[in-house]
C-alpha cells in the first residue's frame, strides 16, 4: 500500500490548459439529441472554435449557432440577438430543441435569459403559428465561462435537460438511464452492447455515437437542414422520470441523476467510468442492483477475454512500468485505475480541475498501487512537463495537446480522450467495458513494443 | 437580377443582399454587402476578432509567448490549432531554445468569477511576469484582450507598459475582445495598429542591404515562407522583416528600415503597409504568388523594382519547366471541374484564375467569412459570368450551394469539409491546406495534387450501395 502525493499548482497563469469553459460541454451535450440544435448566446468564437474542435477529433460536422454579440450588445444587453436567434434557428430549422447556452460576455452583461426566452416563444408563436412554434422545446443553459470548467457545463446541460423535460412520472418504462459523460461514440455503443446483452433499454443522455460518428449516404441524409443519424429524442427525455434509475459514469456530471432521484424517485448511482476490470464489474452491480436481472453468460465471457489478456500480456510486457497520466478528471481517474490493474505504476496523475472527488479516487488508486503516486490537480500540461523533466516515467498516457510535450520528453505518448486529432479513429474505438479494456491493453502494448523492444527485436520473437 | 434570395433564406430577406450572381452587364459597385454583423441564430462560419489577432498574426512569431487574458476557454482554444511552423534561427545567430515554440506553448490568466467581479488586473500582472520566468529566452510577450476582460474593462496597456520597464523586455497588449467588429477582420485591423504603434522604430536591424524587404502577411502556413524565401533569395531579394510567419519580434520592430513592403495578404495585414508608407515613406507593392502565372508575373514585378529581372527570368523559366509535366497531368484529368471556394478572404479572388488557366477547372461559388468592398470587387473582376458570391453564407445556404451549382469539390475549412462529405462531395482544406504549402510554383502542384486526390479517390464512385450491377461494370470490379 502506497500514498498519493497530492500537489497543486503553485502558478497563477496556466500553461497549455487540460480543460476548457463550460459552454464546450454544453455544445457537446445538445449535440447528442435528436435535432437538437446548440445556441450559443456569446460572440462568434464562442461557437466557432468549439466546432472546429469537434470536426479535428470527430472528423465530423457540428451544427452549433450563436447569437453574435457584438459592442452593442456589450452595452445595450443581448435582448435583441437571443429573441430573433431563437425565432431565426426555430422558423428555419425547425428543430426538436433548442440548448440556449449562456458564455462568458452574456452572464457578464446579465442577459435575463428566462426572460427572453419567453419573449422569443411569444414571437414564435406569431411567426410560425402556435402549433409549430409549441414543438420546439427552448431550454437555458448557464454555463459562465468563468466557473469551473467544461464538464460543469456539460452536468449543467444535462441538468437542465432533465430539469425542464421530464415529465410527471406515470408508470415504470423499464429503462435505465444512463449520463455517459465527454466520452466518444464507440465508449457509448459499447455501453449500449452491454446493455444490450444484458436485456435493457438503455436511456442515453445524450447520445452523440451517431451524430458525431454519422454514415456518408446522401440516400438517407436529411438535407435542408442537415441533421445527422441518431441522438436521443425529446421524448426520451421525458421518459427519464420513469426509468428504473440512473447512472452517470461520470463522478463529475451526476447532478440530473441525483436531481431525478430527489423528484421522482429515480435511484441514481454516479460514477466509476467503467474503465478496467473493477469499474466495469461497478457499473454492471449497478445495473443489476435496478434491474434486478442476472449478468448473462455472454458478458462475462467477455470480461474473461480481458483477463485472458491480461493473463497473456501483463508480466511480460507492461508489469512495473512507470506511467504518466494526464486529462480530464473521469477517463484520467479510470486510467489510472486501469493502470494498476495491469501491473504498472501510475506515477503521475494530472488533471486541470481542482476536486475533492477526484482526489478521494486517486487516494484509492494509490491504495492499489506498489508505490506512491503524484497528483496534480488544478494543474497543466507545463506543470506535467516540468514534473517529468526531473522524474520521467515510461509512457504517457493522454489526449493529443500533449503531443509536442511527449515528442520533447521522448516518452511515447498512448492517445485516449478528447482531443485525439494526430491519429485516426480513436473516437470510433471504444475504452470503455470489458471490450474497451482489451483495446487498451493492445494500444499500450504495442506502444510498448516499438518503443522498448523494436531494436532488439528477436525478443518478440516467441 | 444580380441579387439573389435563396430558397432557405425567405425567412431572413436581409440576406439577399450578400448573394450576387456574376453578371458583367451590372454595374461595377454590384457586389455582396459585407462585413457587417451575422444575423443571430445563423450557423455561421465566421469567428471572433481574438481569433484574428491572436490566431492569425500574433500566433506566428517564433520567439514570442502568448499571455491570453480570458477565462481558460480562449486559452485553450487557441493552443496550438494553426499550422503555422517556424525555424529556430534568429537574426542575430541564435536560436530558439525549443522545437516550435510557437506552436508549443500557450499562457492564459484563467480568470475566475472574482475576477470577473473584482478585476483581473493582479493576475495578468501576475501571470506576464510567470512567463517571463517560465521562458526567459523569449524576444517579447503579447498579452490579448478577450470578451471577459474587454467588458470589465481592464486596463491592460497600464499593465503591459509597467512590466515593460519593469522587465526590460517587450509586453505588448491587444486590445480587441472576441465581440469587436463583425468577425476576425477586426482582430487584424487592431493588432496592425498595435503592432505598428507600439513596436515599429523601435529596434534597429543588424545590417541592411540595398534589396531589403518586408513580407507582409504571409504567415507560412505549412511552410508557405520556405517556398517563397528561396525564390526572393535566389533573384538577389533580402527579406529583412516577416509580418508574421516565422518571423522574430525584432524584425517586427525594424520594419521601418526597408526599401520596399510586400503585401501578400491583402486582408489580414494591409493596413500596417500603408501606416509604415505614411510615416517612414516605404513603398509597398501587391503581390500574389499563388498559381504560377501570377507567381511569375509578381516575382518579375518585385524583381523589377530592384533592376533584377535577369535573374527572376532565369528561376522562373526553371520552375515553369520543372512543373509543367505534372501540371499538364493535372490539367488532363480536372478540366471542366466545378468547385467552390470558401476561404476567409483573398484566397478567393487568388485562386479561381490560376485553377481555370492551368487546370481547367471552373469556379461556380465563391463565399468568404470576412471580405470587404475591394476584395470582393477583385472576386468579381476574376470569376466567369453566372458564378455565385457569398458574403458570409450560413450553414443552410451551404446545403442549397451544393444542392443548386453541383460543385465537384469544395476547397474550404474544416468544418465545413466534413459536412460536404456528407453530401457526397469531396472537400479539402484551403486555410490550413491539405498537403501543402500551396504557394509558388511548386506550391501550386501540391494543390492539384490534392484536389486531383479528392476528386478521383476511388470512394466517391462506391457511396450508394447498388442493388444490381450492369453486366459490364461488373467485370471492372472484378
């Protein structure tokens, strides 16, 4: 048994950050619902350069609107842009939903944007008629830059959602619903393989698996507006009242599950991310403890897969390597805790956010480990660099900004998480579940293999 | 009827008058209104004037950090999303200590809600002088305004011309917050102002010769510079200043002491040409080096001024011989294309000559983010009869474009490439570039390479699964 260091950020700047401001999880958020379209309230960029981040990691389009705020709105209020952007996205898009998302130049200036949402549904009204203007949901959003980070925007959004959709319970719909958390479209249709093999109607909240990872068939596409595959449906939305409970895979995002579970009875489970062998068995407990139904066979073949590589794999190759991980506070806590299942030492564990939570798991992680490991929180990819500068470790483990700080270190650097923009179909490869697990062992050990062992190759040979 | 209402835009009449098809019967001042402010609720392409500044211009120079004034979203955002590479030399012999610096590293003060309601002031003190420590080697620091700090008013320049002193090294404040002007353009215009008032005179250069020029916004994007330094080179031309690709912050600083400004973005970086010719008197010339016809003409231009044109002959009959087989090629295989460009300015009115005259292909749409008047006068002097211009179009316009002129492929940025795919048409990066540089005359054949690449991948002939095959075709795919 070891202890965890936990070190802070002694700067006051930040240097090449690890996470972003809330309105990105918000956008990420709308995103996953069917015609469901994002309304940035804020200045271009607000909008703009989330898009461009999603079509880097995606290779996807994003449709995500905004306001356009510009000096007078600065000084006169954004009254004028959000009410006709509502009324304009609403008549010309006819979208199922509109995610009205507060940034940091709207909550600066104090836009009352409950009030003018119920002006632009009035104007709606009187441009589209009642009946049409009544089938778009308008849901706010606050999500001030300047407060947390992403995936306080994201659990705000989800919030929000459940907050203004769900309906008055009426009778049990069998359904569990599920927060996935910023993960990618493969983590999430793997989630919904489990599911699936485990005979339940899985509610996504929200499901971004097709909309960021859609078919080219201009057959099947719907043009005029462009609206990609799949996301989950308003009514679905509704129906998460009914649903036998909730788990959000991310300790950071659980705050619909415990509001559903306060309203409406739903039970809510929050967190591990199912990454690794323990966290996945969690999240199937979890499952069965509010379905009441067995883990079939099929499952736990494949959770025997894993270990089967894990048998394979692990002592020779990984077993007492020393890693540095680095990302957003859910998929770097279950990749830490992965880690030590595999025999290594996560040495350092970096993440931007500054949270009790994740400091309560990576005191567990260190429980697991045979040595100590180093906690940066409230910390950067600089703060990560300098670290390894004095105490390198064997692999990096962590999204793409930290390519050119690998390349430096000369430490391999084994992609997970958002952003993966220098390498081709992470977002489709899953990491999550027994299934994720088994690509992770394979990613890190190949990575292993070119790194530690291709000039004396003849070791690979048996 | 030059003026055209899109079908999906009956509910925004407004933006008719950003639509003009080409008509040489119409008046010359019948163009499309531009940079003015996007209708709300648009899904428009344009960005935020920090984007301009601090992602077009500053972003480029090798030697400097960038202290982004804002809470984290803007820092992270603008780390290391342009392609803009750099060498390590400096002009007085040294070197930058790290591996593209510029592309590496990024600062931000990370404002927070007290900040917000009790100034950020401290923490951007606070936060230059952390860089200054984290990168002693630095020429100089920029610091940029963002929307944050712009509305709770924040004096940066009292913070940036104390630490000046205090520091015996350049900070240099941007003050354009990302809701100024109606798009990026208004970053530009604002930090060749600040540049130019701030920095310029400033510094004297080691030596000067008598060919020394200012390359003026070129921002060497995937090495665009290191095809055109050569060329200038070779013809006997010294570049003593870059604005701003691979260049230092010195030669920013002694942007006064050359002979002649060359412009290459007309957008971006035209107004520092003309403060730089209003106060120290240096002239300035247009240049496009994009295509090899207009590479030609404008090396032969410069080379001009200087009494060089014996040896801008003798690179230019080289060039022309090296790349016309492989241009031939490409010519053969992409005549009578149709494709539609959508850049953020001048690539619009730089690039359908060139691709009509040596690839035969034809230009049907042509749309910028943040053109003005006279780029968009250019675009209509160089497009044929029926093409359409588009000021700014939105996202449903988009769906109508292709629905409408059929474009083989579109040339464009990156959102909007993966969203043509969707349509079933090609597109490649014109901002950034696919596999560039596509400047010059070697630049250009990596542009037909890559649009020759796009067009005839073998996908776009598999997209629909077919029920039954045709005898013939069938022993083709056999």
């Amino acid at each position: 048994m070891s202890c965890a260091n936990i070190i802070k950020k002694e700067r006051t700047s930040v240097i090449n950050p690890l996470v972003t401001c809330q309105p990105m999880g918000a956008m990420y958020a709308v995103a996953g619902i069917r015609r469901g379209l994002p309304l940035v309230h804020g200045a271009q960029g607000c909008s703009t350069f989330v898009r461009y981040a999603f079509a880097r990691h995606f290779r996807e389009p994003s449709e995500i609107a905004v306001t356009s705020l510009h000096e007078d709105a600065a000084v006169f209020g954004g009254r004028k842009n959000l009410i006709s952007g509502i009324g304009n996205l609403a008549i010309r898009f006819k979208p199922s939903l509109i995610g009205v998302i507060s940034t940091c130049s709207s909550e600066i200036i104090g836009d009352d944007m409950g009030g003018f949402i119920k002006v632009a549904i009035e104007e709606m009204k009187k441009r589209m008629g009642e009946k049409e203007a009544e089938k778009i949901k308008i849901v706010p959003i606050s999500t001030p830059s300047f407060v947390e980070t992403h995936f306080k925007g994201y659990d705000n959004t989800i919030k929000a959602l459940v907050d203004n959709l769900a309906c008055d319970p009426t009778e049990f719909n069998e359904k569990v619903n599920i927060i996935p958390g910023i993960v990618n479209p493969g983590d999430i249709r793997e989630i919904k393989h489990i599911l699936a093999l485990m005979g339940i109607e899985g509610l996504i909240l929200t499901d971004i698996s097709d909309p960021f990872d859609s078919p080219l068939r201009p057959s099947a596409t719907e043009f005029k507006p462009f609206y990609p595959k799949g996301g989950t449906t308003v009514e679905e939305i509704c129906d998460t009242s009914n649903s036998l409970g909730t788990i959000s895979l991310c300790r950071y995002a659980g705050s619909a599950a415990v509001s559903l579970e306060k309203k409406y009875d739903v039970p809510a489970a929050v967190g591990p991310i199912p990454i690794g062998v323990q966290n996945t068995d969690q999240f199937l407990r979890n499952l069965k403890k509010f379905t009441g139904l067995e883990i079939p066979d099929t499952i736990l073949d494949e959770r025997g897969l894993l270990i089967d590589s894990m048998a394979d794999i692990v002592s020779r190759y990984l077993f007492g390597r020393k890693v540095a991980v680095f990302g957003d506070p859910a998929i770097t806590s279950g990749i830490a805790r992965f880690v030590c299942e595999l025999g290594m030492i996560p040495s350092v564990v970096c993440t931007g956010v500054e949270s009790p939570e994740f400091v309560e798991e990576m005191k567990k992680v260190a429980k697991e480990s045979d040595e100590p490991v180093d906690v940066l929180i409230r910390s950067d990819l600089r703060d990560l660099e300098t670290h390894l500068e004095e105490d390198p470790v064997d692999l990096m483990i962590g999204h793409s900004d930290g390519r050119l700080f690998a390349k430096s270190l000369d430490i391999p650097l084994i992609r997970v998480g958002f952003p993966v923009y220098d390498r081709v179909g992470y977002h489709r490869v899953p990491i999550v579940g027994y299934n994720g697990g088994i690509n992770l062992i394979d990613r890190i050990t190949n990575t292993v293999f070119e790194k530690y062992y291709d000039k004396e190759h003849w070791k690979l040979q048996q | 009827m030059p003026f055209k209402l899109f079908e999906v835009d009956k509910e925004i009449p407004d933006r008719e008058k950003h639509i003009y098809v080409k008509d040489s019967a119409d008046p010359k001042e019948h163009i499309p209104k531009c940079n003015t402010t996007t209708i709300p609720g648009c899904m428009t392409e344009r960005g935020c004037s920090f984007a301009g500044i601090r992602g077009v211009i500053g972003g480029a120079i090798k030697d400097v950090i960038h202290v982004v004034h804002a809470p984290v979203g803007c820092t992270t955002n603008s780390s290391g999303s342009k392609r803009y590479p750099t060498s390590p030399d400096l002009p007085n012999g040294d070197k930058v200590p790290v591996d593209q610096f510029n592309l590496k590293y990024v600062m931000g003060t990370d404002l927070k809600e007290s900040d917000v309601i009790f100034g950020g002031m401290k923490k951007l003190r606070q936060s230059i002088i952390e860089a200054y420590k984290e990168f002693p080697f630095v020429g100089a620091i920029y610091t940029y305004a963002t929307c944050t700090t712009g509305l709770i008013g924040d004096d940066m320049d009292a913070v940036a011309k104390q630490l000046t002193e205090e520091l015996g090294k350049d900070v240099v404040a941007f003050n354009v917050p990302g809701f100024s002007g109606p798009t990026q353009s208004k970053g530009h215009h604002e930090g060749n102002i600040t540049f130019f008032n701030r920095l310029v005179g400033t510094k004297e250069p080691p030596e000067t010769t008598p060919y020394d020029v200012n390359l003026i916004g070129e921002y060497n994007i995937d090495g665009d510079n290191w095809i055109l330094e050569p060329y200038l080179k070779e013809i006997g031309i010294n570049i003593l200043s870059r604005f701003t690709g691979d260049s230092s912050h010195d030669e920013i600083c002694w942007m006064h002491r050359a002979k002649l400004s060359l412009v290459r973005c007309q957008r971006s970086a035209n107004y520092i040409a003309d403060l730089i010719e209003e106060k120290y008197g240096i002239p300035y010339i247009k240049v496009d080096f994009f295509g090899p016809k207009y590479c030609a003409e404008n090396l032969m231009a410069v080379a001009k001024y200087f009494g060089l044109e014996e040896k801008a002959e003798k690179l230019i009959e080289r060039k022309m011989k090296e790349i016309q087989p492989e241009l031939d090629f490409y010519k053969e295989k992409l005549q009578g294309k149709k494709l539609w460009m959508f850049s953020g300015g001048p690539k619009n009115w730089h690039f359908p000559e060139p691709l009509k005259d040596h690839l035969g292909m034809e230009t049907v749409a042509v749309s910028t983010m943040f053109e003005h008047e006279d780029g968009y006068t250019k675009i209509k002097e160089r497009v044929g009869e029926g093409t359409v211009i588009i000021d700014d179009p939105n996202s449903l316009e988009f769906d109508e474009i292709i629905e409408v002129y059929k474009p083989d492929i579109i040339l464009s940025g990156i959102k909007e490439k993966y969203k043509a795919h969707k349509f079933g048409v090609p597109g490649i990066l014109i901002h950034s570039y696919e596999n560039g540089p596509y400047i010059g005359f070697e630049g250009f054949l990596n542009l037909a390479r890559d649009i020759y690449a796009s067009i005839y991948s073998p996908v776009w002939n598999m997209i629909e699964f077919e029920e039954e095959l045709e005898e013939s075709e069938e022993e083709v795919i056999k």
